[in-house]
C-alpha cells in the first residue's frame, strides 16, 4: 500500500501559550472527586544543556486509570474504564522551569499477550527550540515491577534508566514524585523515538 | 490487511522530520539532546492517545477573526484555511483537536515575549481551535498572518505561517507544525522551514491557493492537508521478541 508523506514537524515557537496554556486549554489536573486512584502530584524542572530552566516549554502526559486501561478505544483490554478520567495532562513551565500535575498513579497495562509493563506515564515536551517533540516515560521508583518492566529493563541502556525513575516524596501529606527532564547534556533525560 | 503490531519498531521519519540540532536555527544548540533516541516497541501506551474531549470546543473557536469576544473584527486579508487530516494510507482522522495560533496582519502575537514595534490589533487574539468531521475536514476563518523579525541572526524574519498543534488517533501522530502560504521569498531564508531535510517534504507545509475554497466578496481560500502516523496496530495480538 502506498504510504502518504507525513507532514514533517515544526517547533512550537516561542509563542505557543495563550493557544495551547489558556484557561481551558491547559490541564494540571486530571482527577475528579470520584476519580479511583492514589492521588499524586507529579513536579519536576525542564532544563537545557547549560542547566538552565526552560521557561517556555510544554509538557504533556497521558495514561492508564488506576486499574490500568487506557481511556481509548484501541484498549480493549479487561481492566474497567473510570469514565471520571481521561488521562491526558498538559502543563506549560514557568519562569524556573517547572512543571506540575495532580492525577492518580496509573494501573499496569499490558505489553504484549503474557506480560505486564510497570506502571508509568508517557510524557512528551515541546519547546521553541525543539524541531521535533520529544517523547520519554516516567516510571515510579517504589515500584518493584520496574525490574521486570521489558522497555526499562530491555530497551533502555542501564545508564540511562535512572534518569526515567521519578523519585517518591511527601510534602505536608501529599505524594510527590519528581521528574525533571534534562534536554541535552549530563543526565540527558533518555528520550524514545516513537 | 496489513498490520503493525505490538512489538514492531516502526520508523522512517528522517526524511519528513528535522534533525533535533539544526545548527542554523539557534535555539536547538542548548536544547537539541544529544544521545540517540531509544527505539522501542510500540505497546498500548504509545497505540493509545486522548481523544476529542479535553478541549470544550464551540463553533465560535474556528473564527479567529471575531474570537477576541470585543464585538469588532480582526484587521487584514480575511482567508479561509481548509483541509483533511489524514492517515498515511490516506484514511480520514475524524473527530481530532486542531489547535492553531498566530501573528496578526501585521506580524505581531499577543504575546509578552513579542516587543518588536508591529502594531497589535486589540480585535485579534490570534488562536483558534475546531474538530475535524467525520471526513477528516477542518475549517478556520481568519486574517492573513504577516512576516515578522527575529533574533536568530542578522535581518533574519520568519516567512507568514501559522501554527498547527494536531493529536490525531494515538500518540504515534501528535503533531506540532507550521502551515506555510505559497510563494513567500521568505522560505529559502528561514532555518526554521529549512531544517525540513527534503523538498518534497518541506512543499507538505505549503498551503495551496484554491479559488474553490475562495468565497466571493467575503474570503480568500487556502487549503492545506495535514497527514499524520496511523493507527495500525492491532493490540494484543503481538508476537513480541
């Protein structure tokens, strides 16, 4: 079958707020009250290859609910849908380059007919200067099926997997997991091509 | 029927895709990462996405020249910007969020970080959003973006675009892009369009002058279709290394 060209991808420019950050367009927070789930806050920075802040890029996320089915219909899989959540984040970086979420730790969902992957988060950053978006996961680090995760353990270089495993901290009762993303340089965040 | 499954790495974006540091456009130097790319097998996670209903969308989004909600109508060439989101087999992505923004007439974005001295039009906000239909069609009404400077290097100013953020079916087709109009002498002078690898995929970007999409004595029509990765894969029916 013949392929069509894809449109190629541009950066989203310095601009990019007022559109994609707007009131009702941006999405800190992605639990409702009825929303099944531990509820956790997700922080981290966006930095560059000097170490210094980006403040003017976007970070998406999107996952599984808590028993680990996607809000999509190509999930077909036997974990329940919560119809309270969709699983879809976005959040711009401020002036220290910091990001933040409110959601509930996803499910395990499938990777392949027999095995389980590790819970996590798919995340993907935009920003003027990236050409292309990047793509990346969170994983949690009090999570012992990291070690048997196949895209953790099989595909990314064991020098490079720390810099997936956000963290597990409490401030004042809450859950956070920090997740700072590193574009270029020491501690590059490993980034996938998909 | 021809399946990707789960377990399959797919690729071959290098000819449509820029390179992440692109040395003429500046501001990849520091941010361009600069170890490979991990390729992985595509799972649930990357064959699934967020679907139409996080954006709140009302018919009123698609008209960028009254959107600003002031009464008054953006000033500038009215055009009308059309077209089909489709999958590369060429199948329709129905029902998927457009987003866009813009510089005003005169090249300007409402916008802290923009301070050259184009004027700001206070009936223009310059962004603007739609669904596509069941075909895959979206439609905006808005104003002709102008060219406006930039730091990158001397003289440098970016050719009239308009940008588009699409989601597409799953996560595999995410997409940020920037819609060119046709003949702008800008083209060949801006690193941003440049960093495309081929002509052929740089010409993706161009909209099309269409005197069908042109309504009389209202709008100038432009039509410009936006392909983007499909969703193949069959889900749990992977044979996985």
């Amino acid at each position: 079958m013949t392929k069509w060209l894809l449109t190629g991808s541009q950066t989203v420019g310095p601009f990019f707020a007022p559109a994609l950050l707007r009131e009702d367009a941006r999405r800190h927070v992605l639990t409702q009250s009825e929303t099944v789930g531990e509820r956790i806050r997700i922080e981290g920075h966006v930095f560059d290859g000097d170490g210094v802040p980006v403040p003017d890029a976007m970070v998406e996320i999107w996952q599984a609910n808590a028993h680990g089915r996607y809000n999509h219909p190509a999930d077909q899989g036997p974990a329940p849908l919560d119809l309270t959540f969709i699983g879809f984040g976005r959040s711009g970086t401020d002036d220290n380059g910091r990001y933040w979420f409110e959601t509930i730790k996803p499910g395990r969902v499938a990777f392949d007919k027999e095995r389980l992957q590790a819970p996590h988060i798919c995340v993907t950053v935009f920003s003027r200067g990236l050409l292309n978006h990047l793509v990346t996961r969170l994983y949690f680090a009090d999570e012992s099926s990291n070690a048997d995760d196949p895209i953790l353990q099989q595909y990314v270089p064991a020098e490079r997997r720390a810099t997936l495993i956000a963290p597990r901290e409490q401030h004042n009762g809450t859950v956070v997991y920090r997740f700072d993303i590193i574009l270029q340089g020491a501690g590059e965040t490993a980034f996938f091509n998909v | 029927m021809e399946h990707t499954t789960i377990g399959a790495i797919i690729r071959g974006d290098r000819e449509v895709f820029p390179p992440y540091l692109y040395e003429a456009y500046q501001s990849t130097r520091r941010r361009a990462p600069t170890l490979p790319l991990i390729d992985v097998p595509l799972t649930i996670s990357e064959l699934t996405g967020p679907g139409p209903r996080i954006s709140a969308v009302t018919p009123e989004d698609a008209d960028l020249t009254r959107n600003a909600g002031t009464g008054g109508e953006a000033i500038g060439q009215r055009i009308i910007v059309t077209g089909r989101v489709l999958d590369d087999r060429g199948n329709p992505v129905p029902n998927t969020l457009l987003e866009i923004w813009q510089a005003n007439a005169a090249g300007r974005y409402l916008h802290k970080r923009d301070q050259w001295p184009g004027p700001l039009d206070p009936n223009f906000l310059g962004m603007g959003r739609c669904l596509t239909n069941e075909e895959g069609v979206y439609r905006f009404l808005t104003i002709r973006p102008g060219a406006y400077p930039w730091k990158n290097h001397p003289n440098a100013w970016r050719p009239a675009h308009i940008h588009f953020s699409v989601f597409g079916p799953s996560m595999l087709s995410r997409l940020v892009t920037q819609m060119y109009f046709p003949d702008d002498p800008l083209h060949s002078l801006d690193p941003i369009m440049q960093s495309i690898p081929t002509e052929e995929a740089r010409k993706r970007l161009i909209a099309t002058y269409d005197h069908n999409v042109t309504e009389p004595e209202w709008a100038l029509g432009y039509r410009w279709d936006i392909v983007v990765r499909g969703p193949y894969a069959t889900p749990f029916e992977a044979e996985v290394r």
